[in-house]
C-alpha cells in the first residue's frame, strides 16, 4: 500500500488541476493575433486569466493581476517614447493628454478589439454571463496583462512592437494638434457669452513631495467638474477636459 501523500502536495496538486488553460489551437492563434510567440507559453496563458477563472487558485498567483501591473508601466513607457520621438516642438504640457488618452483603459480595450483577442481571456461561467468579455475593464487589464507577459518572456523590443501594432488605429486617428482642455472650455465659454470658467481648489492631501489637489472646474450657470492631480495645473487641466464633455453632451 503506497503511503498517503503530504497534504501540501495534494493541495499543489488540486490547485494545478484547477489552474486554466487554454487549448493548443487557441494558444497558437491568441500568438498569431499578438504577432509573438511565447518561450514560456504560460505567461500568456495567466496574461488571459481574469481573476473569476482561478477558482481555488491563488487569484494573485494565476491570474493576469501582477502582469497588468508591470504591463501598465511597460506600456506609458513605450508610448512615452514615442511621444517624445515624434513630437519634438511640443512641450510635457501638450503630450500629457496625448499619454493620457493612449494609456487609458479605453485604449487598451480599444487595442485588444482591433486585434481580436477578447474571445481568448479565460473567465467564470458568471463573469461571461453577466457580460465580461466585453467589459472595458476586463478588456484593458487583459491587454496590459499581455504587454507585461512579452516584456517578461521576450524584453522591451517585442512589448514595443506588439503596441504598435495594436495602438495602430489609434496612432493614426489621433488629432495633429491637441490644445489644453482649459484653453478649450474658455473658447467654449466666450462662444456662448459666458464668463470665464472659475478653479477653486477643493482639498489638498499627501506629502510636500508628492501631493495631491481636488479642484472643481466651473461656469456660472452651465455646471462643474472636479478632478484631482498632483499639481494644480494638472488637476485644473483634467476638471477642464471633464466640464467640456459634459457640457458637450447637454448641447
């Protein structure tokens, strides 16, 4: 009779078991659409694992959330070099929002649609039902995931050339000229005869090196915004641009 097995191996095991996957097929075609192929397959495969599909995993261990993390980082790099490569006359002011709205989830969503990827995230039968495959959310952790998987298998030069080819569209939509949001809510409000939009700091918070200011963006009689940002301008900056869309909206 074969003694029993030390119950920390069994519980490895049970946990290995329940691991996700994803078929040879699918790996092959999720590399294909990402334009690499993994040294270590099973980067990829926890860059697509949503923390719904662990079961009884370790959610932090096997699924994509420390990947998304690194990820994250890799890509405001990358797309920071780019800013800084292709747009030498214009100052950290001008490409702040330019990084802004390439980083955001939005974007990185945006990016896994363009190269069809979504229908390779590994989720829970719940998590598919109460329609997470096409979370925004669900959507750009996955992509920053995968970002953060190549860096790890194959360096930054592979992590730069799978943005490029997902951020594509993107890249070639966006606007040759970006005026600050603030500039832009005064033109908006000179054309309507308004007075000049108002910025009340709300709150200050955090250490002298690095704090954080609450500021509300406003014009009389057509609503405010509040956005937050480690300096004033940056925060008076991010209230502008949320004012203009919702006064955008109301028109």
């Amino acid at each position: 009779m074969k003694p029993a097995r030390p119950k920390r191996t069994r519980l490895r095991d049970k946990a290995k078991a329940s691991a996700p996957t994803l078929a040879d097929d699918a790996l092959k075609a999720a590399q294909a659409a990402i334009g690499y192929k993994f040294k270590d397959a099973a980067l990829l495969v926890r860059a697509l694992t949503h923390p719904s599909a662990v079961g009884n995993g370790d959610a932090v261990r096997d699924s994509n959330q420390r990947l998304e993390f690194l990820g994250d980082r890799v890509l405001n790099l990358v797309i920071a070099e780019r800013l800084i490569e292709r747009r030498k006359m214009e100052s950290e002011g001008d490409l702040a929002p330019r990084l802004n709205r390439l980083v955001k989830k939005g974007a990185c969503a945006e990016a896994m649609r363009h190269l069809d990827l979504k229908d390779y995230i590994l989720l829970s039968d719940g998590e598919i039902a109460s329609g997470g495959r096409e979370r925004e959310s669900t959507l750009g952790d996955a992509c920053e995931a995968i970002i953060g998987a190549i860096y790890q298998d194959g360096g930054l030069g592979p992590a730069r050339k799978f943005i490029e080819k997902g951020w594509a569209p993107q890249f070639a939509s966006a606007p040759a000229e970006t005026k600050d949001p603030k500039t832009l809510l005064q033109e908006w409000a000179q054309g309507h005869g308004l007075p000049l939009p108002d910025y009340n700091v709300l709150s200050r918070a955090g250490p002298d090196h690095e704090p954080v200011y609450e500021i509300e963006a406003r014009v009389s009689g057509r609503g405010a915004a509040v956005a937050t940002g480690s300096s004033k301008r940056d925060a008076e900056r991010s209230a502008a641009a949320l004012l203009l869309q919702t006064l955008a909206g109301t028109q």
